[in-house]
C-alpha cells in the first residue's frame, strides 16, 4: 500500500504546480492586457480600491501593490474552484 499512496501525491503536486505556473502566466496576461486597453496605470487603481485616492499619489510600492492584489485575486479563483471537485483538501 505505501507504493500507492506516493504517486498520488506526486500527481497532486504536479497538478498544484501546473495550476499555480498557468494561472501565473494567465495573470501576467491578463494585467498585460488591460495596461495596453486602459493605460499603465491600472495597478494604481487596483491598490486605489484597498487604499483609496491616496494610491494615485503612490510612488512604486503602490504599483506593487496593485500588481500584487491583481494577482492575489487570479491565484485564489483557481484554487478554490478545482480543489472541491477534485476531492482535494488544502
């Protein structure tokens, strides 16, 4: 029986891993996307709804910021929607 449970877990990392890499590169697309549409000053307004108007006179921790939530908010969806329907528990 201990030779069956180590390919699960493999496997289950494998799939964690090729969750976070796509969704990493999905996100980094994403947040491309909308700089070229709407202008590179969306991460402001991104950090702008944690901090308010104060994010527009931010320097680059603020742009950080924002970058930071975009992708915190990508990287949650993923994980909470797979998980549950693939019995996994993390």
């Amino acid at each position: 029986m201990s030779g069956d449970s180590a390919p699960r877990a493999s496997g289950k990392r494998n799939a964690i891993l090729a969750i976070a890499v796509g969704g990493g590169i999905a996100g980094t697309l994403d947040l491309l996307q909308a700089c070229i549409l709407f202008g590179w000053d969306i991460p402001l307004v991104i950090a702008g709804g944690l901090l308010g108007r104060q994010a527009f006179q931010g320097g680059a921790g603020t742009y950080v910021l924002g970058v930071f939530l975009t992708s915190l908010s990508l990287a949650r969806q993923p994980l909470s929607t797979i998980s549950p329907a693939a019995g996994w528990s993390l």
